[in-house]
C-alpha cells in the first residue's frame, strides 16, 4: 500500500519491462465485495480498467446485495464510468475446470 486505499504494483517479470499499475479502492461498503480502478503502462502504452472483487473465490455477481450495488453505481458516476456497462468474468475455479 502507497497510501490508504491505493496499492502500486511494480512487476519484476513482465514481457514488456517496465510495466507497473495503480489500483484505488473507490468503495468497499461491505466487508466481502470491493470496487477498485486500475491503471498502468507498459512500453507500448498505457492500460487502464476496473473491477469488483469479493473476498471469498466462490461468490458470483449475482450475489452482491443490491445496497452495495446501488453505492458501486453511484461511486462509478463519480468516477466518469457505468458500472452496468463493465463486464462480467468467471475467473473462479470452477470456470477453469473441464
């Protein structure tokens, strides 16, 4: 952490060196679900995204109370981006599994 709320991350074997990233907490009002943006660059240029992580692996978008919902939305508008527009990606382990 480089300051409350803000993680910087240097990769140390990326394929294009140098590659580091910004990520910032923008809400996280339940203890098991977060909203971050992120932003890098690499040589070939900068990158920027964002996300909503939940603290255990098996939980799914579906599961996010709809309070939490409606804070994330309104913490996307004042960050210039729709929080129904982000995509949904099954990164769990189940999705991997054939």
């Amino acid at each position: 952490m480089t300051s409350p709320g803000v993680m910087t991350h240097w990769y140390t074997d990326p394929p294009l060196k140098p590659q580091t990233e910004e990520w910032r907490v923008l809400s996280a009002p339940h203890p098991d679900w977060m909203l971050y943006i992120y932003c890098g660059s690499t040589p070939t240029g900068a990158y920027a995204g964002g996300s909503v992580v939940a603290r255990e692996p098996i939980r799914t978008a579906d599961m996010i109370p709809g309070w939490v919902e409606t804070i994330f939305r309104a913490k996307a508008k004042e960050f210039g981006f729709d929080y129904d527009e982000m995509c949904i990606s099954d990164d769990s382990i189940s999705a991997c599994v054939d």
